[in-house]
C-alpha cells in the first residue's frame, strides 16, 4: 500500500520590494502563506466531514489525547492505533494521528505502561502525538466508509442500509446500490478482490459461482448484524467482513433462492480502502480555510493474520 500525500502548498511570496525599490504597491504587496492549523481548528474540520452526532450510541469516537492547541503541520491515517502504527506516525513527525478504530472502546482501569493500551498511551503522550477517532461516524458519514467500498465496486443509485438517526437522508450504516450491468458472482468476487489490499485472510464466497448478481450491498467493518436490512433491499448478495460461523448459516438458510449471496472479506482491508479518501477529503477542507498541513497515509499492514493455508 503506498501512502497518500495531500501535501497543501502556499503561493510564493513577491520579494517586497517595487521596480523603484520603495515599499511594494498594494496589488504587490507579499501574499501569506497558509498557516498551519492548532489541533482545535483541525477538529472543526474533522467535524464538518464526519459530526460525532453520527455515531452509534455505543462508540467511542474524538479526540482520545492531545491539546487543542498544538499546532499541526503533519497528519497520518490509519485503520488501527497499534503500536506499530503509532511509531510510524512518530517517526514521520505527525503531530496528529487519526484512526478509525477506537483505542480506549471499552472501559480501562489503567493505562500504566505495563499494559498494551498504557504504552500506546505514554508513547502518544511524550511523542507529543494527538490521537483522533474516527469510527461510527466515519462509517455513515457521506463519503464514509462504505460508501467508499460501493464506489470502488462501481455501484450506482447508492443508498444506506440503514439511515443514520441524526443524519441526512443519505447518511447511515451500510449502503446498496446496482451495478451498470449483471455479471456472475465469481465475477464479482474477483471485483472485490482486485480492489482490496493484498491481506493473508483474501475474499471467502458463498453462493453460486455463476449465478448473476447486480444489486449489491456493502458494510465495511463487521456487518452481520444488518442481515434483516440487507434481506429487506433485495441485494443479490453482500459484501461485509467478519462473517462468523452461524450468522452465516442462519443467513444461507434464510435465504430466497439463495439470495443474498456472502463476500467475506478482511475488516482491515475492507477500511482501508477509506483513508486515502479521507485523507483528500480533510485535505480539501483545510486548504479552503487556508491551511497548510501535510497528510499521509499509514503503510502499516495491521491486519493481524500473516498466512493462510487452503485445501489444495
């Protein structure tokens, strides 16, 4: 995976000086550089591109360390704040790294450096690294995340699963939407293999290899808890990750005519397909209100599986 750079450049200064060598005019007066933004005024725009009111109830999202205001001139994405990717992000000199997955999602009682989520902590904190969560909203969020994989997929008329109850229309987890044209569902599985990065776990199928599909549905991340959803848009099958043993049993006996057909594929990979997008996206809005920030993306692989062995 190669990072993404949305390096936001200023205009060049005039020299300050007129052909008569007094005090420039004021059509040539200097022009100023783009400033980098405080932590603060980049939350602002983290928050006008995925609001914290689009989280699900249950999720931790925000900023998990850091102070307003640091002023930030480098910021890295990353599905994951493992320790891994934490030093990456330190060693490049970003002030700010922004995750999808929470670090702190369910209760600690320490965050002594004896503990993984201590060290990640202390590590962040004397770095002098801000860490941000972008997660659930990330997720509905025009834009989010599967809204990125239906993209990817060439999918049109793209609409949510389920809408999001403080969002737009558009907004919610999940989405579906209709291929250009028919194909088998081998087919479409090579699609979706050939979007995603290269993990050990690759894309595991369900249904019949030359079956034709068309209306698709997508949750990026975990997504067998809108099987009822998924069933009631009529999709030919559905792409989502972590597809555990029974809920995939119980939906192929459910099943109409064997409809919908499963892709299972990494939670990892499904979620990074979003960051490049996010990191044009944050780009965008920060060099509109005249900052200068360098973004990139994280190159760490933290899927955690590393192989795979299959029949044959």
């Amino acid at each position: 995976m190669e990072p993404v750079d949305t390096d936001v450049t200023g205009q060049e200064k005039h020299d300050g000086e007129n052909h008569d060598g007094g005090a420039p005019s004021g059509e040539e007066a200097a022009v100023e550089r783009p400033q980098a933004p405080t932590l603060g005024e980049l939350l602002l725009a983290v928050e006008e591109l995925w609001p914290e009111s689009l989280a699900e109830n249950w999720d931790e999202v925000g900023l998990v360390a850091g102070h307003p205001s640091t002023p930030v001139t480098r910021v890295m994405f990353a599905v994951d704040p493992t320790l891994e990717v934490i030093d990456e992000a330190v060693a490049w000199g970003a002030e700010l790294l922004i995750t999808h997955h929470p670090l702190l999602l369910r209760g600690v009682t320490t965050v002594a450096a004896t503990t993984p989520k201590g060290r990640a902590v202390h590590r962040l904190i004397e770095s002098g690294t801000a860490l941000l969560t972008v997660h659930t909203n990330g997720d509905s969020a025009v834009g989010g995340v599967s809204d990125v994989l239906a993209d990817a997929l060439g999918l049109q008329d793209v609409a949510p699963l389920t809408v999001a109850a403080n969002g737009l229309p558009e907004e919610g987890i999940g989405r579906v939407g209709d291929l250009a044209e028919a194909m088998t569902l081998g087919d479409f599985a090579a699609r979706v293999f050939g979007i995603l990065p290269s993990v050990a776990g690759g894309v595991r199928v369900s249904g019949d290899k030359d079956g034709l599909v068309r209306r698709i549905a997508v949750c990026g991340g975990a997504g067998d808890s809108l099987f009822n959803e998924v069933r009631a848009s009529n999709a030919d099958v559905y792409v989502t990750a972590d597809l555990r043993h029974h809920p995939a049993s119980e939906a192929r006996e459910a099943a109409l005519n064997g409809r919908p057909y499963l892709v299972d594929v990494s939670h990892f990979a499904s979620e990074w397909l979003w960051l490049p997008a996010a990191a044009a996206a944050l780009g965008n809005v920060l060099a509109d209100q005249g900052h200068d920030v360098e973004i990139q993306v994280s190159t760490t692989n933290s899927d955690p599986w590393d192989f795979i062995l299959t029949p044959g």
